[in-house]
C-alpha cells in the first residue's frame, strides 16, 4: 500500500510528538499555525510509512519462511488441487 498521506518538502519534520509541541507552544501568529499544520502533516506522514514498511518487512519474512517450507512451484501445484 502506498502511503496517503502527501509529504511537504518545504518545511521540517518533527521527530517526535514532543518535538511537535514544542514548536507549537513557540508560535505566535497565523502564518506559524499554518506551518504548524503542515509539519504536523509531515510527522503523520512518517509515522504512517514507517507502518507501512514495517508491514512490508513482515509480508516479505512471511514470504519467506512459506518458501523454505514449501517452495513456490510446489505451493503452486498444491493449488491446482
């Protein structure tokens, strides 16, 4: 699955929750909430890719402990039955 959530490239990414806070507790106008907004759309944009390559990690170590048990022509002729 492709990550929703676009990154903006013009602004930094929070490293943490924390880290948001701080910048928003530091701001003090509308343009800082606007870039406040999008920071924190970076933040959840990296939080849902790290997920994302998690699962993928999992899928590819399931793939292949299913291979050493049964190869893949194997599993496949198994199928026709």
């Amino acid at each position: 699955m492709k990550n929703p959530l676009v990154r903006t490239p013009l602004f930094i990414t929070p490293d943490s929750l924390e880290h948001l806070i701080d910048i928003a507790e530091s701001m003090t106008n509308g343009s800082e909430a606007w870039r406040m907004m999008v920071m924190t759309m970076n933040y959840c944009h990296q939080q849902v890719q790290a997920e994302l390559d998690r699962e993928e990690a999992r899928q590819e170590e399931l793939s292949v402990m299913r291979d050493a048990v049964a190869p893949r022509k194997d599993r496949r002729q198994l199928e026709l039955f």
